[in-house]
C-alpha cells in the first residue's frame, strides 16, 4: 500500500511537474507571440497546447485558465494599441461625428432654400415685368403744341403710339444704365470713316462717317467696297448726329445701323477734345459750339448737296441741336430736329445742378479726364490769356455745376454770364422754325423730369412741336427686345420715324 502511495505520489508529482513545464512552455509562446511580427505563429501555438492542460483535476495553472487575447485593429500609434477598451472615447468621436454631420446637413438646406428664393424671386420679377410690358403700362405720354403740322407728323409715327417694350432684365433705371455703359461690348463692330476739319482758330473738329456694321451681309468687300451707305443714292439724307457729352462715334453704332437700314446716310459730328486726340488750341465746349457746327454742316453740304439734313442730339449734344436752330430760325439748315434726352436750361440752378450724386462724380471724373488731364500742359500754358480760372482751379472742381461755372474762360467767354447768354438752349427755344421732337424719361437720373416741368411753356403756342414723356428709358437708353439682351432703342425709332414722316410730307 505505502508502494502504491509512493507510486501515486511520484505520478502525481510527474504530472504535475509535467502540466507545469507545459503551461511554462505555453506563457513563454503568448508572450512572445504578442509582439506584432508574431500573431500567426500566436494561433498556431495555441493550437498545438492540449486543451485539457491544467483542468480542474490539477492544481497547475494550464493553457485553458489564460483568456484568449482580443483582435484589434488599431494601430501602434493608437491608446488602444495594447487591446484596452475605449468605449468613452469612442462614444464622443461618434457624437462630434453626428454634430458635423447634422451641420453639413443644415448648410446643404440652406442653400437649398436660398436658390429655391432666389429662383422665386427672379420667376416672380420677370413675370411681372412681362405684366407691365403686355398690360400697356409702358406708353408714352404725348404733348404737343397748337399746330396741326405737327399733329399729323406724329400721327405718323407708330412708336409714338405703343407701349415701350424693354427686355424683361432692363426695366428699371439702373438695369438700363448698366447696359448703357457696357453697351460698346454688346454692339458689332462697325467702320466708320473721318473727315478732319479746322476751325477759324485752328481749332479740330470731325466727321465721322458710318460706313457698315460687322454684322451686315456687305462687310468687307461683299458687295462693291463694302460699305452700306455707299450704295446710297447723293441726295439720300443725312443725319447729323449731335453727340453726348463725353461720347463718340462708337457710342451710336445701333443708331447709326437702324439709320442707314432706313435709307439715312448718318454721320456724327465730333466736337472738339473728342477726336482721340489732344486739343489743338486750349478751348473745348461741353455742350459745343454753334460755329464749329457751322463748319461740320457746311461740310456735309459740300459733299452731298443735294441731300436733305436732319439733326439727332442726345444729352448735352441736344443742348446744341437747340441752340443752333434757335439761332438760325427760318434759315436753318435742318429740315427736323429730334432731342433725346434733353436738359432745357443750363444757367445756374439748371440741368448742372440736378445730376444724380453719384452719376455727378462719374460724369466729372470723365469730364475732367477727357478735356483737362489729357492737355494739362496746354491748359497751363493758356492761363494767362483770360482773367478766368486756370487749370488748378478748374481740376479742383467738386461737381459738374462747378466746374461749368469755372469753364467759361475755356469755351472762350469773358464771363460766366456771358457763356450762360452765349450757350443756353432756352434762350433761343422760341425762335425754332423747324419741327421738333423732344423725348424725355421719367427716371432720368441726368436730365431730371423737373427739368421738364420747368420748361413746359416751350411747347405752347403755334409751333410744330412735340415732347414725348416715357415711363422708362433712363438717360439715353430706351432698350428694347423680345429676349434679355437690349436688341434696339425706342427713341432711335421714334425719332427716325419722325424725320421719315417729315420726308414723305414734303414729297
């Protein structure tokens, strides 16, 4: 019996000797299979340990008793690299997760209720605008004088009797003004063609000669020397284009394109400082200057002598168109006038003192750019001729009323009373023997409507004339067209048709 004691003891002490050195062997192999180079060979130790080692028959620690290890998949670089549970951490990331995620999602349906508002908005203002245009909201207003001429001139003119039709983006004040000044990028190009005058004083002056349009089937050569007005008959007839103040022949490319589609030959007449050039003696005019008409008309004459004249003044260069058909009375040389635009009196409270603030500063920033910057040595050297403001003060000018108090001794006057007598329209107004038509607009930012107001006695009488006031238009716009893009000019057709009915009238 203490033989089998003995021999159970001894085998007991063998098995335990032996599940020891076994559960050794097996630590040994989980640590070192914990490094990462080692994970598979870690799976296939734990294959090879009997699962039974160290069970509850036994004292000794087995394989079985160690838990397995977990499988991460984080990285060296992570917290949790060493399998320790981040659940807290986890719980937040997914929280600032959501919270992003719940942003992104309110800016993406802001957005989207700002471009659905904003299509409304713009739906909402071109229906409305094809409201006003279709309803008949956009008709001129007639005034005219007592004659009966000038009744059946303007029956005549069927523009005078619609509504405008604006594109449906161009019916307000500042939308037609935008236009106007990127109108030079959304007309063709055309030739035009110059004449080069001298005045009396050796003063320059133009012609500019419209030829034909980029777009017209006769551009270069296609027909003849390629251009339109050339295939015109001498005696066809002439209109004289009277520019702005600032303007040139490029700005009455439209004008001058619907003209000569009509059988007009138009040509514009430069005045001085407007050739692109400098002056050639220090004086300029802002509103020109009735005898260097004079030489641009006798011009005119030499060449077609039998041809008819007609004259289209815009802004300031209605200013001349009135003036110098005052003056001349019976004898002048224009068979009609059309004014666009017009600001009636110059003196002082007049058409300079009503400029729209901001569209004051562009004008005189141009203004003086064009005229005094541009000959700044020529001006300089010319101030000791007259007892007027010098260039100093003149550049110094706050406002376009200013400066045409301080610009009497450039336009070659002794004093401002002197150029108000000498160059006011209204001072003349009563003596026009010629038919007149005269286009005003309601928002006319320039050539204010009380401009209109304070001069409607210029239309009573017996006079052939006639004043046309529109809702919109703006200052020398009048845009029409069927789809966004201003295609043509109310006033253009209006005052072409005027000249035509005056043509057919006189046979």
């Amino acid at each position: 019996m203490s033989t089998g004691i003995v021999a159970a003891v001894s085998a007991s002490t063998s098995s335990r000797a032996v599940g020891s050195s076994r559960a050794s062997t097996a630590r040994r192999t989980i640590r070192a299979s914990s490094s990462p180079s080692s994970r598979c060979d870690r799976w296939s130790a734990t294959r090879a340990v009997p699962s039974r080692v160290g069970s509850a028959r036994t004292s000794g620690v087995g394989f079985a008793s160690i838990p397995a290890p977990r499988r991460s998949t984080l990285t060296r670089g992570d917290d949790a690299y060493s399998g320790t549970d981040r659940s807290g951490a986890t719980a937040s990331a997914l929280s600032a997760a959501g919270a992003s995620s719940a942003f992104a999602v309110g800016i993406e349906a802001f957005f989207s209720f700002l471009g659905t508002a904003l299509a409304a908005l713009v739906a909402g203002f071109l229906a409305l605008s094809a409201w006003r245009r279709n309803l008949g909201l956009l008709r001129p207003r007639l005034t005219l004088s007592k004659s009966p001429r000038i009744a059946r001139l303007v029956d005549s003119c069927p523009a005078l009797h619609r509504p405008l039709r604006p594109p449906l983006l161009l019916q307000t004040s500042l939308a037609q003004l935008i236009a106007y000044l990127l109108k030079r990028n959304l007309v063709p190009e055309a030739r035009w063609t110059r004449e080069t005058l001298t005045t009396e004083d050796g003063g320059e002056i133009a012609l500019e000669w419209y030829e034909c349009c980029a777009e017209d089937d006769v551009w270069n050569g296609m027909e003849g020397d390629g251009s339109v007005t050339r295939t015109l008959p001498s005696a066809a007839p002439v209109m004289c284009v009277l520019h702005t103040l600032t303007g040139t022949a490029a700005d009455f490319v439209v004008l001058a394109r619907e003209a000569a589609a009509r059988g007009f030959r138009p040509v514009v007449c430069l005045r001085r400082g407007h050739l692109d050039a400098p002056l050639r003696t220090p004086r300029f005019n802002l509103l020109g200057n009735c005898d260097d008409l004079d030489v641009h008309l006798e011009a005119v004459r030499m060449k077609y002598p039998g041809a008819r004249l007609f004259g289209y003044g815009e802004s300031a260069g209605t200013g001349l168109a009135v003036r110098y058909s005052g003056e001349k009375g019976p004898n002048n040389p224009f068979a009609a006038v059309s004014c666009v635009c017009p600001g009636y009196d110059t003196t002082e409270g007049g058409a300079f003192s009503r400029f729209e603030p901001l569209l004051d500063r562009h004008l005189l920033a141009s203004v003086k750019e064009m005229f005094l910057s541009a000959n700044e040595e020529l001006i300089r050297g010319f101030e000791c001729a007259y007892e007027a403001p010098g260039y100093d003060e003149l550049i110094a000018a706050p406002d376009m009323a200013e400066l045409q108090r301080r610009l009497y001794g450039m336009e070659g006057y002794s004093s401002l009373a002197e150029y108000h007598e000498r160059t006011n329209p209204m001072g003349t107004v009563r003596d026009i023997a010629v038919p007149m038509l005269v286009i005003n607009s309601d928002d006319d930012p320039i050539c204010a409507p009380s401009n209109v107001d304070d001069n409607l006695w210029a239309f009573e009488g017996d006079v052939d004339r006639a004043l046309v006031r529109t809702p919109i238009g703006t200052h020398c716009c009048f845009y029409e067209g069927r789809t966004l893009r201003p295609m043509s000019s109310w006033a253009h057709e209006a005052s072409l048709e005027f000249f035509e009915s005056v043509l057919n009238e006189q046979g």
